[in-house]
C-alpha cells in the first residue's frame, strides 16, 4: 500500500494497528516474564523441601555411623564431604541472588526485572569474562570436580557421574558454524528475572545431585547386607541330643552374618546364672561364649542380644542349648564302679 494513496481514515486504521501489535508484544514480554517469576518461585518452593530431605539424610548417616562405626563411618564421611561441596556452592548463589534482586525496588514484581544489567557488567567486559564471571564458572568446576572425585568409579554411581558432568558443563556451546563461551550463552542479555531462575535451577541441580548420589551410596551398602555371600548355613534341632536310633528332625537355615553389625549390649544367663562380661567375647559380629561345658547333662543359654537401630534398642531373643557327655575315661570309671 503506497502512502500517497491512502485516506486519512485508512492511515488511522493503519497506525491503530502498529499500536495494536505493539501493545500485543508489550503484554506477550510482560507474560513471559511473570512466566519466569512464577517458575522460580516454584523452584525456590521444591529446593527447600530437598534441603530439608538431603539433611535429614545426613543427619541419619551420623547416627548409623554412631551406632556401627565400621559399617558407615566411610559412608559418613563421604556424605559429608559431598554435604560441604553442595551447601558452599547454594550458599555462594544465594548471595549472588540477593546482589541481582537488590538492583529493584521490589523482587516479586517479575515485570519489571526485564532488564540485564548486573550481570552483563558484572560479568562480561567486551568479550571477555571479568574477574566476578571468572569466579562464578570456577565455582561450577570446583562443585562438579569434588563431587566427581567422590563418586568416580565407584559401583552404581555410573549415571549419577554422567549426570554430574551433563548438569554442570561448562564447555564452549555451538552456535552457527562456530562456538560462543558457555557464560555468554546462558547469561549475557537476558532479564534479570530469566538469570534469576537460571540460578535458582542451577541450586535445583545441585541439591538433586546430593540426593540422588546420598541414595545410590545407602543402596550400596543396603545390597551388600543382603547379598548371598553374608549368608551362612546354621542348623536348627528341637533338642541337643538324640537316643541311637532315634528319627533326627534339624533343619538347615540361612543366617546372615556380618562383621561390622554387633550388638550393643549383651544379656544372656547359662542354666539362670547371668554371664559376666569374661564370659563372652564379641568378634566379627558373633559373641563367642567362654564358659564351662559343666555337668553332663542338657545347659540352656537364654536372654537377649541388643542392636541400635535408628537411636533405639532392638531385642533379638536368644534361647538355646547344649549337652554336656561324659567322656570315655568317665564312662569307664562308671561302669567299673
């Protein structure tokens, strides 16, 4: 349409229409940015939950360790490690958080965070990375390299690992027939509100990192406890001593044992009489009896064996017997008396 050939009317309709598709894209910028608002709200709100999860993992990791040193002190300790690498790198995106959100009068009003001047000045000079973005990648590379050298080549944690190195890549990305720096694709230019939620993801990852290695660990040892080469084979009998002749009724059983589960406190009596601590000895997960065969005869051993299980006591029952025979030289002396 040429514009010496246009009414005045027509002219109108047409710079009614510009104003049209311009409040459109207007309203269509305002949407996604409230958009982006909304979806880090939403992060922050699952992030806090797996913060609370992750602790109480942590927490529970101290307790078994307390109570059988051997078995999750080296559990322990890496959960910790991997605790420190997690919550040092949050709290260092925190801060920056609270540095970008202090640039506006007021966080939640996601419409107005449209701009991206923090950090494009705070990271970028040029085309090259200023000291703060430097430090902001370091800070990646610290996080994905400790939490790598923790969990590399162990057994089970083979996704975990390519998850670890996907989530917190900082390679060159590709664009066109070239490549751009991994910061400037990701945060050079945007709305503050976008890098907002950007990081909040990033604390996102970070905690479903934790999580995710905290429960591949405790399912190692899980599966160790029940693999087939803790078990023994352990014969049960309705008594201790059968007649010549006499139909033998034991039954074999699977018992598991393990070195590093012991009990916390011992309680058992020979025949009523309560054992001493000389009495017995604990090793390799068993307790080893040091007592007298005494008088031929049926001996009961009864009482119980105490195991700490998630701060409290449980009861395993113990009631058994042996017999006592006379000897040959005993069962001669008899006969010639």
């Amino acid at each position: 349409m040429a514009g010496g050939n246009l009414s005045p009317r027509q002219k109108m309709i047409n710079l009614m229409y510009l104003i049209f598709i311009a409040m459109l894209a207007l309203n269509m910028s305002k949407e996604v940015l409230s958009a982006f608002g909304l979806m880090n709200e939403r992060l922050v709100e699952s992030n806090e939950s797996a913060e609370l999860r992750n602790k109480s993992f942590v927490d529970n990791l101290k307790l078994k360790a307390e109570e059988q040193p051997e078995k999750y002190e080296p559990l322990k300790a890496k959960g910790e490690a991997l605790d420190q690498l997690a919550s040092d790198f949050n709290a260092y995106l925190e801060e920056l958080k609270g540095k970008m959100t202090a640039t506006v009068d007021n966080p939640e009003e996601y419409e107005s965070m449209d701009k991206g001047d923090y950090l494009d000045q705070n990271f970028f000079k040029g085309g090259k990375l200023k000291p703060e973005g430097e430090e902001f990648k370091a800070k990646i590379v610290g996080f994905r390299e400790g939490v790598l050298k923790l969990i590399e080549g162990q057994k089970g944690m083979e996704d975990v690992v390519k998850s670890v190195k996907d989530k917190f890549n900082t390679d060159d990305v590709k664009r066109g027939a070239g490549t751009v720096e991994w910061l400037d694709h990701n945060f050079k230019g945007f709305p503050l509100v976008a890098s907002l939620t950007k990081m909040t993801q990033l604390q996102s990852d970070i905690k479903t990192t934790e999580s995710e290695i905290l429960g591949n660990m405790l399912q190692g040892t899980l599966s160790s406890e029940v693999s087939m080469t803790n078990y023994t084979t352990l014969m049960e009998t309705s008594k201790s001593a059968y007649f010549n002749g006499e139909q033998f009724d034991g039954q074999i059983v699977l018992g598991r044992t393990d070195a590093s589960t012991k009990p916390s406190r011992v309680e058992l009596t020979l025949d009523g009489r309560k054992l001493s601590d000389k009495q017995y000895t604990i090793e390799g997960g068993k307790v080893k009896l040091k007592v007298g065969t005494g008088g031929v005869g049926e001996h009961k051993i009864a009482g119980a064996l105490y195991f700490a299980q998630d701060g409290e006591e449980v009861e395993v029952p113990v009631n058994s017997s042996f017999a006592t025979v006379a000897n040959q030289t005993q069962q001669l002396f008899l006969q010639i008396k």
